[in-house]
C-alpha cells in the first residue's frame, strides 16, 4: 500500500458488460484521486462517442502519471483482457496488474507469454489438518482415537485439500460420535477406498440436516449467487414461509436466529460480519453451494428460479424467484394459480429516480424500467410513461410473500387486499408512492417493508392488524393508533403525526418493541415518549431523532437490555439526573450526535461494561478536553470522533480504553494534543481526515504512532454501509493529503448504518463471486 498512489479491486462476474468492470473500476480509483487534482484535460473527458467511451477516457485519464496497482479478479474472456489492458495507460513505472482467472494455462500463455503464471493448488495436509480440528474440536485437543485411525488421512482424500469441502465435511462430523458414526460417514464419501466427487459431498451435509433446516438452507437458492444476506431479513422471510417452528420461551425471530447458527456451524453458511457485540450481521454461502442448491431445490420443486428462460408451467408453480440480467427477455404469465412465494430482485437504475421522465437514460444494464416491465408480464414494448398494475397478482390468491426490490411501480393494484394469506410484503428501491386503502384487509400480515419509496402515509386501519410483527420504512407517519399491537417488534422509520401526551401516545401500544426507530421528534413528543420508553423492557435497538430528545433511558432500569442506542439531537435535562451510574448492561454501540455533551457524562458511560463501538459526532462533546478515565471504557474497540469543534486536547489515562483498536478523527480541526495512544498495545489503525496539523505534529515527534496513522482522501458519495474516501497509507505525498469539504461519515466500522437518522440498515448487499473475491453492489438503503 506504501509503494502504489492508486488501488482498485475489480472482481469478474459472469453475466454483465464489460462497461460495468470500467464502471466499478472507475469509482474506486476516483474515490482515491482528489477532485481539484491538476493535469486531467476536461476536454478530453467531455463526451463525444458515447457516455461509455467517456467513461472510459476519464478512467485512463485519473491513472496517468500514477502508478497503479489493480487487481482483476475472476477473469473469463481473453476478449475483457485485451479491453481492460487498451483502458489502463502504461508508462513504465512500475504499475502492477494482478490477475486471477479460472482459464487454463495454454489461454492465459497466449494473453501475455512473458509472464509465467502461479497456479494455486489446495490446502496442504499440515494446514488442512489444522483447518479440520479447528471446526470440528475448537480449542480442546483432538482425543487419541482421532490420531490413532488417522482419520484425516481420509479426510484430505475426500476433500483434496479443497478448503470448503473441509469446512463442510468437518460441520457434518463434529455432532457424531467417534468412531462409530465417522466410520459409517466417510465410508459413505468413498467407493472401494476412492473418494467420490466432491459433489456427493453437499449432498451428504444436505441428508444431514434436521428436516426444519432443509428448507431454510434451500431458501437461499432464491437468492442470485452473488448476495450477501442481512439474517434479520432472511429469518423474517422463513417465519413467513412457515419453516420456523414456535419454541417455549423464544420468540419465533430468535427461534430462527438459532437455525441460522445451526447453519453457520455446520459450515453451509458463511459468516460475513459481526456487529460490535459478536452478534452475526451479515451472511453469505458459496458459489458451489448455491449451484447444489439451484439444482436441488428445482429438483424437488421447492422453487422455480427463474433465470432467462420462461416459466414453462405456471400452474405448478409454488415459490419463484426472478432475478436481474442484462438483456434477457422474461415473460411471466399473467396467473400462478399455485404460487405461494414472489421473490423478484431487479438490478436499480443508479442514474435516474424516475422512470415517469420524458426520456429513460440506458445504462450499463440497459433500459431498467422496460426490462422491468417485461419482467413483469407485458408483453407489448412499453414506453417509459407506461406503468404495469402488476396483474399477474389477481390471479394468485394464495401468496404468502411477495418481496419485489428494484422493481419500478408507482403503485399497487387494490386488489392486494383480497390476498388475504400474505404475511409478507416488501416492495423496495422503487418509486412506490403510496399503499392501497384495501391493506388493511390483510390480517396475517406480518411484515411490511417499504424502505427506499416514497410511502409516507398507510390508512389508520392498517395499524390495527394484532399480526404485524416488523414494519420498516422511511419516513412513515405514526397515528394515533389504539390497538394493543403486542406482536410488533420493529418499528422503524416512523416519524409521529402530530404533539403527544401520555394518554394518546402510540408507542404505549407497542411495549413489546425489541427494535425502534423514530425521527421528527419535537419537544412536544419527549415527555410522553420517555413515558413510553419506561415500559419497553424489551428494547435491543434504540435509534431517536429529533430537535430534544429525552435523557431517561440512561437511567431507566427498563433500559437493560438494550445494545445500540443512536441519539442525533440534543439531550434533554441531561445535568439534572441525579443518578450516579447509568443502567444499561449490554449496551455494545454507542453513537451520539449534536448532543452537547460534558465530561461528567463521559465519566459514567466509561464505567459500562460492554460499550464495543462508540462515536461522537457533530458538537457532542462541548468540552475543550475530552478525558478518558482510568481503566474506563474495557471493551471499546472502535472509537471516532467527527467534527468536535470545541475540542482541543485528547487525554487517555492509564489503564482505559485497553482494547482500542481502531481510532478515526475527522474534522477536529482544534485537536493538537494526543496523549496515551502509545499505551494501547492493541491500536491497529489511527485515521485522521482534514487534520493536517495534527498529522505534521505526530510526524515529527512520534514515529511509532505515525506508521499507524491512515489518512483519508476525498470523500465520495457511497452506497449503504462503505466508509466513504478510502484509506491512504504513504504519508510522504502532500498532494495525496488533501482538505476537501467534510462529508457525512459513516460510524466506524466496514458496514454499519447510514442514511437520515442512522437507521439501521437490514437491505441485501449483492456480490458476484468469482474465483477467490467478490464484486459488490450495494443496496441503499
């Protein structure tokens, strides 16, 4: 990272242009190039063949002068090798292209013959020895019968060192009992002492599973191969479908995360994420795995995925996924007599809000707005004001979930409400204006997910359906509602509908929340919502914003269990508390914003337990020096701090923040004195934005923090959940070290919550996996 000024990471899929690799090439090394920076010929970068040819001459002219290090990974046409290498300028000095392919080595010998290439083989036996007990006996020592009959001699043969098949052979025998039942399963992966194919493999952990964890593993075949899944979802669509089975003393969600863990542990699922309690946060399962369960789940009619072909009998359908492609024609019929599940996941158009405009700009993908609408069973070639009733609906009474994201619809026909099975509706990233009246008529309903539309008002009635369990949105008007709803547990994106008082307050028929989410919060709403808010016992997530916001919850024993609390605007009567600790035991996500806070507050959240992540952000701390008390804050990892104007002087005493690993400012531009920093034997990272000075200051006196220092660069507008700039470790170039405008920063951490309010974000994240890496497209929130 020292050696190279510029870095991108493209990663190959199948199935989309070669305009999209310039595309994706083209953000990265534009995040990392600043804006003001001088020797780009504008002329140049007007457009004058095309909007794609421009594309291209700007992406060539960002990386002359500049030497590079790009990495393709997943390379499939030679024909891509050759456009990627006409792209980048070579100027012999010293740029470096790193590729990874799946093409024989004869086809990479004719791509360049100078360069020999490195085949990777699989694991060796000592590392994949160490892999296998590692997932099968964890810490503990393997017992004597394990080396005594040499059993993972037989494992490398099944497996050839191929890490997956490892991971999973080792998930299906850590729950058998030595030797009895390993004989009788690796006997099984073998035919006269010879292994199987790897494939019998899948096959055998598919067997294995528990009959209730067949169909939530062969739900992910409804998934494209390139998805990263937040579980909160995946677990709302499986109470959905049925597949999860009520426990005594659990809640179905946590009955389902328990299936999710079962899957983790057998090795079927990877675990992508974790939150800054260790809770799973995203998920995701191999391209292997997903062709097994494409295959497997057509086989047994569990699903109809389709692809670019049609649908060949309706009739028989009972769960279809549709997902997005380039320029295939999908034609689905008008009637699925049968269907129980729609699963549709179209590709967005970045470049346009609207499909209602004059013209339809194309893109890389081509026409959204008509792919979407054939998709969707029109037959005749739409113009771009024509909008699709979504007909095929009428005629397919029996849906449980309907789950459409990227599809572009103004609005749903009236007749959803005669479905009268649904329970789960999610209508994403679409211009959805607003939601029938005829809803409210849906009364197993479970979910509604309207986030990223413009839905901002349902029918009062809607709010009276006793099934409703999770409603997300974006800014949703909450009425005066009077049902006891005590089976919702989420509620986000709600903004009240005019002035509380306590007897009217919504929220005190909504006690069994475990995840809140309000914004539009006024003074008029606080007495009454930290009211409510002493009755929750259930909160885990707390996010509030507001001009006032209440101050109670620090102090309400009803406050234990929760573990994120995100406050943007000014805390009420803060200093009057007279309460001498405050109450939250699990509390593990901190962030704070325009909250005006002093050092006494800082004193007694230094004495919680498990605060893991914490950010303070835009005048939360009034103070000139913010002190860290000794041995305070023992499990903060991730802390940062963002635009604290009046800040001046950073102090960590002895003994505190212990575990700091990482540690972000920005825009501190009063910030001259960091003392304690050396102390933390477990600081990785210090990123300091727009504070030259203080950069200059470490530079000459501490070289031991500098070589931890990463600065960022010019911020860019991102997706969901990717820390916008990117980090930039070769210090010794002013120009790279640039003051550019503050831009809204993401909390700490890879991918964590964004947009208004800091709602939490539980949208899918797609990645095309390739060979050995993953191209992303981010769903915004």
């Amino acid at each position: 990272m020292r050696n190279f000024e510029v870095h991108a990471w493209v990663c190959l899929p199948p199935h989309i242009r070669f305009t999209d690799y310039v595309e994706t090439m083209y953000k990265q090394v534009s995040s990392e190039v600043p804006e003001a920076r001088e020797g780009i010929d504008k002329a140049a970068l007007a457009p004058s063949d095309g909007e794609t040819t421009s594309k291209e001459r700007k992406l060539r002219q960002l990386m002359q002068n500049r030497r590079y290090l790009v990495v393709l990974d997943g390379l499939l046409e030679i024909s891509d090798w050759n456009s990627l290498l006409d792209v980048l300028p070579d100027e012999n000095n010293c740029s470096r292209i790193l590729l990874t392919t799946r093409l024989s080595v004869k086809e990479i010998n004719h791509m360049d013959p100078r360069i020999a290439p490195l085949e990777l083989g699989c694991l060796e036996t000592i590392h994949g020895q160490r892999l296998f007990c590692r997932r099968v006996f964890g810490a503990k020592k393997p017992p004597e019968i394990y080396k005594c009959k040499a059993y993972y001699d037989k494992v490398h043969n099944i497996s050839t060192g191929l890490p997956l098949a490892i991971i999973v052979l080792a998930g299906v025998l850590r729950s058998k009992v030595i030797p009895t039942e390993w004989d009788d399963v690796l006997e099984q992966l073998e035919t006269n002492g010879l292994p199987k194919p790897v494939g019998s493999l899948w096959s055998l952990a598919f067997d294995d599973l528990p009959h209730h964890l067949k169909s939530c593993f062969l739900y992910f075949a409804s998934m494209s191969e390139n998805i990263i899944v937040y579980p909160d979802r995946l677990v709302r669509l499986w109470i959905a479908e049925g597949f999860v089975v009520p426990k005594k003393g659990k809640t179905l969600e946590e009955v389902g995360f328990d299936y999710l863990k079962d899957l983790v542990s057998r090795g079927l699922v990877q675990v992508m994420d974790k939150d800054a309690g260790g809770q799973i946060k995203l998920v995701a399962i191999h391209n292997l795995l997903h062709a097994f369960l494409e295959s497997e789940a057509r086989d047994s009619g569990f699903l109809e995925i389709h692809h670019q072909a049609n649908v060949l009998n309706p009739n028989a359908v009972r769960r279809l996924a549709v997902h997005n492609y380039v320029d295939s024609f999908v034609n689905i019929p008008n009637e699925f007599p049968k269907l129980r599940s729609l699963l549709c996941d179209f590709a967005e158009d970045q470049r346009s809000s609207s499909i209602y405009e004059s013209t339809q700009p194309q893109t890389p993908w081509g026409s959204f707005a008509e792919m979407c609408l054939r998709a969707c069973g029109s037959s005749d070639r739409a113009g771009p004001k024509t909008i699709h009733g979504l007909h095929f609906l009428q005629g397919s009474r029996f849906l449980r979930v309907i789950d459409l994201n990227g599809l572009k619809i103004q609005k749903l026909p009236n007749e959803i409400g005669s479905i009268i099975h649904l329970r789960y509706l999610g209508i994403r990233n679409s211009n959805l204006e607003e939601l029938p009246s005829s809803i409210s008529k849906l009364d197993n309903l479970q979910t509604l997910d309207v986030r990223r539309t413009n839905v901002r008002r349902v029918v009062d009635e809607f709010w009276e359906i006793e099934a409703l369990r999770h409603v997300l949105a974006e800014k949703i008007m909450l009425p005066d509602c009077r049902v006891s709803l005590n089976n919702l547990m989420t509620l986000d994106g709600a903004e009240p509908s005019n002035p509380w008082r306590d007897q009217i307050c919504p929220l005190n028929y909504m006690l069994c929340l475990r995840s809140l989410s309000l914004s539009g919060i006024l003074e008029t709403h606080t007495k009454a919502l930290s009211a409510a808010l002493r009755k929750m016992e259930f909160l885990v997530n707390l996010d509030l914003y507001g001009e006032v916001l209440p101050s109670t919850m620090f102090t309400d024993s009803s406050m234990r269990r929760l573990q994120v609390l995100i406050l943007h605007g000014r805390l009420e009567d803060l200093d009057a508390s007279q309460s001498d600790r405050y109450v939250m035991p699990n509390l593990s996500m901190l962030h704070l914003h325009r909250s005006e806070l002093s050092q006494p507050f800082v004193d007694k959240l230094a004495v919680l337990p498990c605060i893991a992540e914490m950010e303070l952000s835009y005048c939360s701390y009034s103070g000139a020096t913010l002190v860290f008390p000794e041995r305070g804050f023992q499990s903060l990892r991730k802390l940062k701090l963002i635009n604290l104007c009046t800040l001046e002087e950073l102090v960590l005493e002895p003994g505190a923040v212990p575990m700091l690993s990482v540690l972000a400012m920005h825009d501190c531009s009063r910030l001259k004195v960091l003392n304690g920093l050396n102390d933390l034997e477990h600081l990785q990272e210090l990123a300091l934005y727009n504070m030259d000075v203080l950069i200059n200051t470490i530079k000459l006196a501490d070289k031991k923090l500098c070589g931890k220092i990463k600065c960022l660069t010019t911020p860019t507008k991102v997706d969901r959940g990717v820390l916008a700039g990117s980090w930039l470790r070769n210090l010794g170039t002013p120009a790279m070290i640039s003051s550019v405008g503050a831009a809204p920063e993401l909390p700490c951490g890879d991918l964590e919550r964004s947009g208004s309010g800091g709602r939490k974000a539980t949208d899918d994240i797609e990645v095309h996996y390739s060979s050995g890496g993953a191209w992303t497209r981010l769903a915004q929130v």
